[in-house]
C-alpha cells in the first residue's frame, strides 16, 4: 500500500533532496502547468509534497516502501518523483516539425467542402500548425483560387491540401492532383484511398528532385490516411512499375524520376484512421497504430527510404487524455478534425456548430456515402437533430432492390419525392443530369445507357446537397443535414462543459488547439508521475480546459 498523506501519496522514495541557494518552491499544480521547466517533487516528514526547482539530489540504488527513507538528518527530504520538461513541441516526433516547418506535431485533417476552411488553415498556420484545406467536393476553380489565397497569405508557414480518392469522378481526382503540383503546395492529405491510383502517383513522381546532398527529395509531402493495413501497405511501398512506365512513356515524369520511384515510397508519412468523423471503418487505434509502426518497420526492411515514413493517429482524438494515449501508442504526430469542425472558422455554419456543441460521444451513426455511394462505402455522421443517417441508408436499400427509378414502387417514390426531395423525381434528374454536364459529362452519357447509374446518380443528388444544406444552414432542411462526426466530437464537449469553451461561439480554432496541446502535455507528466509510483486522489489535478495565451505558443519550437 502506497503512502496517502494529504492530498497526494507516493509509494516509493528515489532518494534525497537537500536544499542549496536559490532553491524556489511551489505546489504540484503550479509545477505541472510549468511545462518548459524541470521539478523535483520531495516529501517532508508529515509526508506533504511540493515541487522544487533547484538544490542537489541524491539518487538511491534501490528504492523502498518507506516514506521517511533517505531522510538521514537535518534538511533532507525523500525525493518522490521527477517532472521532466514537457513542452508542447515534445509531444510526438521531432523529425515532424523539422520536416514540416512546424511548433508541435498537432495536425488538423482536411474536412470536405471547404469545413476545413482557408480561414481555419490560416489561423493554424499562423501558430506553427499544419493543416489541410478542405478540396474534396469543391469544384476546380474554387480549389484553385482556394490555393492561390494560402500561397498568398502564408509563404513559408505550414499548411496543405486534401486530394480524395474519387472513384466515381476520376477526371475529378485528375485535375485536383493537377493544380497540387501546379500550385506547389507544400504538403498534400491523401485520403479515402481503396488502391494507388495514377493521379497520386503523378502527384508524387513529379514532385521528386535531387538535393544538393545527392538525397532524393520531394518538394510535395504526402500525408496518406487509411486504416487498412492492405492500404497502408500500398502507400509505404514504391509505385506499381507499370504506372512508373505509363507515365515515362507519355512523358508526364523524367526519366530521372522514373529511376528514383522504384526506392522512394508513395507517402512521406502515413496517418492510422481510427473512429474518426467521415470516411471510417471505425477501427480501433490501440490495435491501428502498432500494426502500421511494425508495417513500416518490414517493408523498410526492402525499401530502406520507407524507414523515414512517420506512423500518425486519427480518430476518436477529442481530448487530451486521447491524444497522451495515441502518443503512447508510438504516434509521431496525432490528427484532429470533428472538433475544428464546431470551431468559427470552420466552413460550416452556426446551426451546426450548435448541434455539435450538444453532441454526446453517442450520437454518431455510420451512413452511405456519396462519392462512394454504388460501392456502398459508409461514413459516419452526426446522428442527434438529423434523419439524414435512416434516410440515406433508405436510398441504398431501394439502390440495391431495384435496377431503375421506373421499378421504384409508386407508394415508395411517392415518400421520396415528399419528405427527401421535396420536388418530382423527373425534376431531379434534370438539376443532376444540368450538374454533371458541367463537372463530369461522362456521368450523364453513362446514365443515358444504364438505369440503374441514374438512379445512383439521382440519389446522390440528396446525399450531395445534404452537406451544403447543413454547411450554409438551410433551416428549413435541418432534418436532412448531413454533419460528418466522430466520437471524438463528444468526447471533446464532456472535456468542455463548464469551461469557457463550452458554448460554440468561443471555439476559436487556434485556442482549442492550444488548449489540447495543453492538456495532452499535463496529461502525459500526470501518467509519467503514476509510473513513478505517486498516489493521486480524484480531482486532486485540475484537468479543465486552460486558456492559453498567445505568447505561449513562443516557447515552442520556432517554424522554420
């Protein structure tokens, strides 16, 4: 049985502690917010702790259960426990923030739609952050004029870009990969990959140089995400020979980087998905984050560059006892999105910030998803204050019953053009069949000869819009919004309640970020003083959320 004397007990003593010149004192707490210092935590002989900065320390070869051992005379006192320096910028991977230019290894994932948006990657920037804007779903010339805004207002600071996998409009997954390269974006997320596709590949092999060193490089960093290790798999390899060869011959890359592709990994860093907000297979990251570390680790083994690629976390990351677990897990650097997704500078709009400020970490649900709707890939969405999770599940099932709109029973065409479309079916399919003869013709010439693709694309009409009804706050198609969320949402409001950030309209982006880089730093000194054998009664270490002043973020690591 550990000591339990006041507050706070210890069950061994390291040694001694003996007072010198210039010795300060303060309590636990205190220490623990002092991130960037060092602390000894001595006990005196009623067995009170505090923490100490400076005098000499004598370390025993073997501690003992006895809370006055070592305390031999006069000033002396049991050395209980140790706070390391714990600033924000040691949470992770430090070769991260080099290669990133960043303060700390906290990224922010792109959300779809522009919710992820120039605004938010801003904010974050301007701290030392990265974070992708969000480009799946948004049209050329806004991604293009999205890019042409942050190249502008943020040269040399970290930041980058979504490009999703986008089986049902490749020609969309094409030119987004197009304007990466053109633009010269820094660092690109590469997400809801199934395979590698040629425009990623072009993306990465076009970017590839030589330094001066003689290392190959590339100007362009990929961040991929997935969550199956067969995918993971495809990303830490080289790219397929046949996709090196295509591109040679149709001379979209050197002959140079034709011969580099074959040593050079896909991604420059790899992030685990666990149960995260949108595209998900709601995997759990204890077993995630392991299996890609020992992944990376084989395929090294062959491809000695894989051996650089760093393993993240995502997913279910919504407070900061979360990410110290991620961390613990072996992440190098942990993603955060359904959180930013209720902050102001989001894309999305104030009624949704709402609803997600009152979420519970239960109020999720998985439902089809419309750039992947014919394969019935899922994701997962708000389900409090929405029908948008049954309804679309609805469309799916009649998607897979029945091989065109006409075989549609009357009754059940009759419900979908009243409660989901609010508008005949004939009516639909001219706004889709309008849409995608500006986006994508080919949709529309496919549908000409095949029902059953009509029908898909008819019932992707509602899917699509749902998100624009809940990202410019149609009220009057509140039941239909459909708001990507994790658990981690909820998660995050529990954290919150009482605390300043409670209510949305204080969710400033660059403040949640703080606060949870805050929290996950005293969260992990809290687990490393438990390793050390200290006893902590319950709600004996404040763990609310603390407002961290702008200047803090100084003494992080300088972007460079």
């Amino acid at each position: 049985m550990g000591h339990q004397r006041g507050n706070i007990g210890f069950q061994t003593s390291l040694g001694n502690w003996y007072p010198t010149d210039g010795v300060s004192y303060t309590s636990l707490a205190q220490a623990m917010e002092d991130l960037d210092q060092a602390y000894a935590l001595i006990a005196d002989r009623s067995g009170s702790i505090s923490a100490v900065r400076g005098g000499r320390v004598e370390l025993e070869t073997t501690a003992t259960s006895d809370s006055t051992s070592g305390v031999d005379s006069g000033s002396a006192s049991a050395l209980v426990g140790w706070l390391s320096p714990t600033p924000h910028s040691s949470l992770g991977s430090p070769g991260f923030q080099h290669d990133h230019g960043t303060s700390c290894n906290y990224v922010a994932g792109s959300m779809a739609n522009g919710i992820a948006s120039v605004e938010l990657v801003e904010e974050l920037a301007r701290i030392g952050i990265l974070s992708f804007y969000g480009a799946a779903g948004q049209a050329p010339a806004t991604i293009l004029s999205s890019l042409q805004q942050l190249k502008k207002q943020l040269p040399g600071q970290p930041w980058g870009c979504n490009l999703i996998h986008s089986p049902s409009e490749p020609s969309m997954e094409d030119e987004t990969s197009r304007i990466l390269v053109k633009e010269q974006v820094p660092c690109v997320e590469a997400s809801a990959f199934l395979d590698i596709t040629e425009p990623l590949v072009r993306m990465r092999l076009q970017t590839l140089q030589r330094a001066p060193s003689g290392e190959i490089t590339s100007s362009l960093r990929v961040m991929a995400k997935a969550s199956r290790l067969e995918v993971a798999r495809k990303f830490l390899s080289p790219a397929p020979p046949a996709m090196i060869s295509s591109l040679l011959e149709r001379r979209e890359i050197t002959a140079d980087q034709a011969q580099w592709a074959s040593s050079m990994p896909i991604c420059d860093d790899i992030t685990a998905e666990a149960d995260s907000g949108g595209h998900t297979d709601n995997r759990p990251m204890a077993t995630l984050v392991p299996a890609f570390t020992r992944l990376r680790d084989e395929i090294a083994l062959q491809v000695p560059a894989t051996g650089r690629v760093r393993i993240g976390a995502a997913g279910g990351l919504g407070t900061p006892d979360a990410i110290c677990a991620a961390l613990a897990l072996g992440a190098d650097y942990f993603v955060i999105g359904s959180v930013h997704q209720a902050c102001v500078e989001s894309g999305s709009s104030d009624v949704v910030r709402s609803m997600l400020a009152a979420a519970g970490p239960a109020d999720v649900i998985m439902a089809p998803a419309s750039d992947m709707f014919e394969m019935g890939v899922h994701l997962q969405v708000l389900r409090s204050g929405t029908l948008f999770g049954p309804r679309a599940k609805k469309l799916l099932e009649l998607y897979r019953n029945y091989n065109s709109l006409d075989q549609i029973p009357a009754a059940e065409c009759s419900r979908l053009e009243k409660d989901l479309f609010r508008m005949p079916i004939d009516q639909v399919w001219e706004q889709t069949r309008s849409f995608f003869l500006q986006r994508e013709p080919a949709q529309v010439e496919r549908a000409n000869q095949d029902p059953h693709h009509q029908m898909a694309l008819v019932f992707r009409w509602y899917l699509g819009l749902s998100s624009e009804w809940a990202n410019c706050g149609d009220l009057e198609r509140k039941l239909d919004y459909q708001i990507w969320c994790g658990p981690a949402m909820g998660a995050f409001n529990e954290w919150t309640r009482g605390s300043w950030l409670e209510t949305p309209g204080t969710r400033r982006v660059a403040d949640v970020a703080r606060a949870l880089l805050q929290g996950a730093a005293i969260s992990s000194r809290y687990a490393h003083l438990l390793r050390q054998g200290l006893v902590f009664p319950p709600g004996s270490i404040d763990r609310t959320p603390v407002l961290v002043s702008e200047s803090r973020i100084s003494s992080m690591r300088t972007p460079s």
